[in-house]
C-alpha cells in the first residue's frame, strides 16, 4: 500500500488484487480506510489491474484515486473455467488447466482461486504484450513452470505448509483442504503475530484441526502472541490445543 517500501518505484501498473482487514494497527479498521492506503500504490496515469473479492465501498474508494490521477482502470469482470482440476499424487500436484477469454492456460498452483487469480494476470499482462509487442497467449504459458513455495505446499513427510496470515488467506486455505483433503482433519502448528486477527484465523482454522500445537515466533521489532495466549483463545472453540 501507500506506506510499503516497494511504493518508491514508478510501475508499469498497479495491481491491487483484494482488499480484506489486514494489518488493521496500521491501514486502519475500517474497509474504506484500508482501500484507500492500498490504493497509495496508484500513480498519476499509469494503469490499475483490481482483482475479485474487493467490494463495493472499497471499488468506491479506489476508482476516486484513479479518477484523481487520470489512471485507467480495470476491474475482473468475470473468473476462468475450470477444464481440469488438478489433484494432489503423494506430494506432487498435478497442475490445472483453466479457460478464459478462449485461451487454455495449464497452471501449476493449487488452489480453487486460481480461477480469480488468473483473469488479473492475464488482463495485466494482456496491456504489457500490447504496449511491448510479445504474444500474450505465449506468456501465459508460462504459468505451466511457476511454483510458489508455503502455499498449499505438501511436504516430503506430507504435512502442508501454507503462510496464510489473515482471516481471507485463512478462509482460502480452509476452503482449499476441504476440496482437496475433503473430510481429513490436520494437526495445526500454528503462530502469529500481534497485529493480527488470532481470533479470526482460529476459528475459522477449527473447521479443518484435529488439534492444534501453538508455539512461540521472533521477529524483529514485532510483537507475537505467546502460545499460552492463543491456547487460551482456542479454548474458547473447545478445541483440542497444546
């Protein structure tokens, strides 16, 4: 957002892909209020690719910064279709194949969101190809090679490793186990820092633990619930926890 570090650069475009209460000490508590931070990234005349999943008061505030800046704007009007579904074999994943705008794209992540994630990608990088001159559709295959390591990520001993950290990533991931693992129960090793919704994530990470083991998380110059204080939140949902 219009804070982060990465915000000095003048890009090729923007790409604000969900708005969801994250990092609420700071962007604020209010969706409106977060909206506008995220929208920070906006640039005077440079495009703005916006994902799913953003509602209508933060669509509000977005398209009146890019109004302000005379920055085009798209917003996904419609998901891929799903051809093949993939599947995990062992720890392997057997990759998607997704349609949109007529164009079948193989995509090596897992995940059901794929099918939002992609009509951003392939709208962003449908204005590089016009503005560089490259084939668009050759472009997308190369989502056939990419990899994204701690997001639905199954371990040589087959545990699952995902670094969702807020209640949306939390939701996509409970969503995700049960369409994959469908009634299996994990043990959950869970941490988090202070600034987040430990409330939220637990209770929505209830609806797939068989137990869950909390332990302690060092970072520097942040502060981290302690695993008695997240136990104690876990006892409220009569959960199983250590």
């Amino acid at each position: 957002g219009r804070l982060d570090a990465t915000n000095i650069v003048t890009p090729e475009f923007s790409i604000i892909t969900s708005i969801g209460l994250d990092h609420s000490s700071h962007l604020g508590k209010k969706i409106a209020d977060i909206a506008k931070e995220k929208a920070g990234i906006i640039k005077s005349q440079i495009p703005v690719f916006c994902g799913f999943n953003i509602s209508p008061i933060a669509k509000k505030v977005i398209k009146c910064r890019a109004k302000n800046l005379s920055s085009p704007i798209t917003f996904c009007g419609k998901k891929a279709v799903f051809i093949r579904h993939g599947k995990f074999l062992s720890t392997a994943f057997t990759g998607h194949i997704l349609n949109y705008n007529g164009v079948s794209v193989p995509i090596r992540l897992p995940g059901i969101q794929q099918a939002k994630n992609l009509p951003l990608v392939s709208d962003a990088l449908s204005y590089l190809a016009k503005k560089y001159k490259f084939n668009h559709e050759k472009t997308l295959l190369g989502l056939s090679k990419l990899s994204l390591c701690a997001r639905l990520n199954v371990m040589p001993d087959s545990s699952l490793l995902d670094g969702a950290h807020n209640p949306q990533a939390i939701s996509i991931l409970v969503k995700n186990i049960k369409y994959y693992f469908k009634k299996k129960k994990f043990c959950v090793i869970f941490a988090c820092m202070k600034d987040k919704d430990a409330v939220g994530m637990i209770k929505r990470l209830s609806e797939i633990a068989s137990e869950f083991r909390f332990v302690p998380l060092s970072v520097l110059n942040r502060k981290s619930y302690s695993p008695q204080e997240l136990f104690e939140i876990a006892r409220n949902f009569k959960m199983n926890a250590k």
